[in-house]
C-alpha cells in the first residue's frame, strides 16, 4: 500500500480534532477556591461524573480541572467504539462469583444504549450509529479463539449475539482469509471529539466550572493543588486515567499503555462496494495484538492498534506523533485486511495513551474517610466504561453525603477493588515491550503455521503480563 511519510498528517492531536476543529481553550483556574465536588479531568470520566452529579443535585457546586482542554487525552484520540467490553470481568467473576460478573456485564450492556439516549437528549451530534461489533477470525487459531469467546459471552448472559461462518462474515465485510467473526448490537461507532465537546458544553450549561489548561500536580483529601492555587473540596475525584502517573505519588498506579491508529482518505463509492461494511459495525480481530475500526460517518477507515506500547518511565507524549514504522504496521493490517484498498492513501496518524492497572481490571472507588474517589484503568474499553465510571461515582457520593442509598450500582464487584501497583523500571518497560513483541511473535506463527491452537507463546505472555 503506497503513501509517503510526507503525506501522512501525524499528529495534531488525532484525526477526530482535525475534522472537527480544536476547541477554544476555557480561562484556568483564578485561585484558590472551594467547592463541593472537584473533579480532575476533562475526558469523559470527569465530564460524564459532572453531568450525572449536577443533574442528580443541581445545588452542588462542581469544579472540573483540566491540565490541557476536555478532550486532550485518550477522550480525543480513541477509536469511537461505544462497545460493551470491560476490563477485568473474568477477574471479578472470580473473586465475587459469577452472578456479580453477570450484573456488571448487563451493566455495560445498558451503558451503550445510555450513551446513545444521553447524547440524543442533550442535542450532542457525534456520527453515532449502533451498527453492533464485528470480531473477525482470520487463522485456524483465531476461529477457534473466537467460538471459545462467544460461548464465553454467551455465559454472561449476552443472548442476543451471533455467530457467523465465512460466507455470513462476507455480508457484513469482506475481509481476506475471514473464516468467521461474532458480532453483538452492544455497541455502536461514534465520533470521539463530537462527543467530548458535547459533554462540556452540556455540563457548563448545567452550570458546572471548567478551567482548562490547570495541571493538578498533586492530590489530597479534600485538596487539588494546581500552580494556580488550591481547590479544597468536600469529594476529590481522580478522573485521570492514562496520565494518572503524573500525579505525585502516582507513578506506578496505572501504566500509560500508548495506543496508535491511521485514518485513510475518504473512499469512493466503489471502494466501499468492493468491501462491503453497510452496517457500519465497529470491526476487530482475534489476533492476540489485536486491532479495531471503524467506518468513519465522512466515508473513511480508521484503524489502530499497538505501536511502541509504552514509554520508559511512565512519560506520556503531548501532540500524538507517532513513529513511522508504527504507521506502516497499522497501513500493513488494513492492506492485509482489505488488499483491494492497495494505494489508498493514508492521511493521518496519531497516538494517545489509556490507563492499565496491574491486574487489567478497571475499578471505581471512593475512599469515605478522605474524599477522594477515582475511575479508571480501563484498558482500551474506555468510551463506554467511562459512563458506568461516572453514575457509579455519582451513586457513591450520594450515597457517603446521606442524599440515598446503596443502588445496583454501587454493589457492582469492580467498586472498590484494590490492586498493586507496577513494578518500578527498567522491569515495568521491559515487560511490556517483552510482552507485546511476544504476541505479534504469536500472531505472525499462527498466520505461518496454521492450527487450530492458540500460540503457546501468547499463553506465556499472558501469564507474565497478569492478564489470567
């Protein structure tokens, strides 16, 4: 597939703030002041939290602190899969039992359909369209990963997705050498920067305080401390998730995972029709580095997956740049995936990070003897989750404040879940790197060696990373 370096607009935030424009950056924080609640972060964790608490209790005064602009981090640079995946569920399922998993499952099923009724309601445009996913299987080993996940899913008590053969995959998309794919109507495409924009400007208007371009270098009970003065605050909610490290005392919390994608140049009808992809569904794989896309609502493909996964030190980047050799494995991926697309152009390329915790499971918590609560760690799966993040958090200040009780949510087993921090570097870069060149090792032997197993290799890496 032919493109030039040159061609290819890298950075800039993401293609989303390319399309949509950046915002207008709103005034920073004046000085030191108080309020009921502060909420540090401006993706969707924080914006989401603000929404759900002024509309339960219009008279709490809300502060939300933003280090850049709302959107600036992964909330701006994702993928637009409003998906009912949650990190952690099998994790939880076996510290809490199966049926608290199956609560949280139906919980995230909900979350989708949530988000899309919110966004309607508020008049907040994001190209949704709950075209459902699409897992494809593209290997031996792929396919019989993908059964094992539906049946897993299935468990659950997710009864309304499919299973596909090759020719049924084909009606939907045509990828090459697709063997078999499952698809669920949990989850729909969305434009992530419509969608961020939205929120802010739908919280502000309930009267919510943004500042933006306010660092919160560190966080205490009932203190956020900014080089512009000091928020004291009944509740502190870290809504940070990727660059949670840059708080003091934070730094082996949660890792910066970087995530990386490409979008091509819009394609013609006649491109669409060699591939098919009418339903819009958000499109991923089997493969253990795995990918995900979208059908884009202006007629593009974007695509992402993992670059160079993790930065030494827990060091997040600023513009979203992204390494050469990283643009041409995502260009490889979709070449592979859709040979008849050879000599489409790629047109942007970014990078942003999303927040992992050492056991992969995202968590809501909120300490009642300090104040302070946090969301986050989910792992990739954060468009959606974010939202459960952030009524669980309005339910559980209500519930510490005496203003109710406890709800469905706030018994949800990922509340309150405590894990260990990572380990300190050079082993915390070591096994990343270790860990993700292992499962493109595995990917690539599959692809050579066609079996109906899994990678021995992946298995390992698995067991390393602490994913089982």
């Amino acid at each position: 597939m032919s493109s030039s370096a040159s061609s290819v607009v890298n950075g800039g935030i993401s293609y989303w703030y390319a399309d949509d424009g950046l915002p207008a950056v709103r005034e920073p924080l004046p000085g030191d002041t108080s309020a009921d609640v502060v909420i540090v972060g401006g993706g969707y964790t924080g914006l989401w939290t603000a929404y759900y608490l002024k509309k339960a209790a219009p008279f709490l005064r809300i502060i939300v602190l933003e280090q850049k602009f709302c959107g600036y981090g992964a909330s701006g640079r994702n993928g637009g899969w409003l998906y009912n995946g949650i990190a952690g569920r099998d994790r939880y399922a076996k510290l809490r039992g199966h049926e608290a998993a199956v609560r949280l499952q139906k919980a995230m099923n909900d979350t989708v359909a949530e988000v899309i009724a919110v966004a309607g309601a508020e008049g907040i445009d994001a190209d949704i369209h709950q075209g459902g996913v699409l897992e494809v299987a593209t290997t031996p080993a792929q396919l019989a990963r993908l059964r094992a996940f539906h049946a897993h899913e299935l468990s659950y008590g997710e009864k309304d997705r499919e299973l596909y053969g090759a020719r049924e995959t084909a009606e939907r998309i045509r990828v090459a050498d697709a063997v078999g794919s499952a698809w669920t109507p949990h989850g729909a495409r969305l434009h992530p920067v419509k969608l961020v924009k939205g929120l802010a400007d739908t919280v502000e208007a309930l009267g919510v305080t943004i500042h933006e371009s306010t660092p919160v270098t560190e966080i205490r009970p009932r203190h956020a401390i900014t080089p512009y003065g000091t928020v004291r605050a009944s509740y502190v909610l870290r809504c940070t998730e990727g660059f949670t490290a840059s708080l003091k005392g934070q730094k082996r919390t949660w890792l910066p995972m970087n995530s990386s994608m490409i979008a091509t140049e819009p394609l013609t009808e006649e491109q669409w029709a060699t591939i098919g992809w009418d339903g819009r569904e958000t499109l991923g794989d089997m493969a253990h580095a795995y990918m995900y896309a979208q059908r884009t609502a202006d007629g593009r493909i974007a695509l992402g997956g993992r670059g160079v996964p993790y930065r030494f030190g827990s060091r997040t980047d600023n513009d979203g740049r992204t390494q050469e050799a990283t643009i041409e494995a995502l260009r490889e991926i979709l070449s592979r995936f859709f040979p008849s697309l050879a000599g489409l152009r790629v047109a942007y390329a970014w990078s942003g990070v999303l927040g992992v915790p050492r056991d992969w499971c995202a968590t809501v918590t909120l300490d009642r003897a300090t104040g302070l609560g946090w969301a986050g760690g989910y792992v990739g799966s954060g468009v959606a989750t974010a939202n459960l993040a952030a009524r669980t958090l309005r339910d559980l200040v209500q519930q510490d404040s005496g203003q109710s009780g406890r709800t469905e949510l706030t018994d949800l087993p990922w509340v309150d879940h405590q894990v260990r921090k990572w380990e300190p570097e050079p082993f915390r870069w070591l096994g990343v790197h270790g860990m993700y060149a292992t499962y493109r090792t595995a990917d690539q032997r599959e692809r050579l060696r066609p079996g109906t197993g899994s990678s021995r290799l992946a298995k390992i890496a698995d067991r390393v990373a602490g994913r089982h």
